[in-house]
C-alpha cells in the first residue's frame, strides 16, 4: 500500500510540473505572439537605417512602448549584433512550492553593423499545447526509442564503421 501512495504521488508530481511547464510554454509563445506584433510595425519603417549605438543599445529615437517586467514575465531585448530579438521569460507555479520557466524568443529583424536588414516573418507559435498532448507524444517517443533499440540489438555485433 505504502509503495502505491508514493508512486501515485510521483506520478501527481509529475503531472504538476507538465502542466505547469505547457502554462508556461504557452502564455510565453502567445506574448511571443504578440511582441511581434507590436514591434514588427515600430521598426519597419526603420528597415535600411541604423537602429543601434556603438554600444549595442537601441537609438534613443527609437520608441518601443513598455514590455512587461515582473516575476512571471519579463521581456528583454536581446543584445546580439546579428538580430533584432526578444526574449520572453515565463515562470508558472507547479503547486508544489517551486516553478518551471519557459523562453521564447520573438525575431522582429535581422541586422548588419547596427543597421536593420530587414522585418522577419511573423512566426505564429502555438499556443494551445495541452498536457495530454504533450505525455502523449513524449509515451509515443518512448516507444519509438524502444523499438530502434531492439532493432539496432540485432545488428550490434556488426557496428557501423563501414557505412561511414
């Protein structure tokens, strides 16, 4: 009995912590969403023209409105001299006195020496994962790597080194 209760409670844990962690890929990939398109129209017209300092910071006539900033979401712009990006950071609570976290970059733009080369496409992410889903494809990996494990037993002796 004793050791059904703590399997169960792994299993409940387990389960805590997916659905904690699709909460966080899914509200970081929706404010990913809309970062997007909030900035793609900010820097658009900027396409072509310097949009950086020396230094890696955005022009000070560059106004990009407020990105939210608080303990379970933070956007920060990325300081990479070859793309115009920003990170979401989302933090869910698993109910179990910690959190799972989620990053999610939004492209807006690529850049050569502090110039803007161009808009990015607008990458729609999914926003609707759900748990099921989610164990469900990680049950059917597991089977998979089963399965190429017992076929690859079987050729074992021969290695690979000659397909090579």
């Amino acid at each position: 009995m004793t050791s059904s209760l703590y399997e169960n409670a792994a299993v409940d844990t387990r389960r805590l912590k997916l659905e904690a962690k699709v909460r966080a890929v899914n509200k970081a990939n929706a404010e990913a969403n809309r970062i997007w398109d909030l900035l793609a129209p900010v820097f658009l017209p900027l396409v072509g023209e310097k949009v950086l300092k020396a230094n890696g910071e955005l022009l000070t006539k560059i106004k990009v409105p407020e990105l939210p900033n608080r303990g379970d979401l933070r956007v920060t712009r990325q300081t990479g001299a070859y793309s115009l990006a920003f990170d979401v950071y989302v933090s869910e609570d698993t109910k179990l006195n910690h959190h799972l976290s989620h990053v999610t970059t939004a492209y807006i733009g690529s850049l050569s020496n502090g110039v803007l080369n161009n808009i990015s496409d607008r990458n729609i992410r999914r926003t609707d994962y759900t748990a099921d889903e989610i164990a469900g494809l990680r049950a059917e990996h597991a089977a998979i790597v089963r399965n190429a494990e017992i076929v690859k037993a079987k050729f074992n002796d021969f290695g690979e080194s000659e397909r090579g």
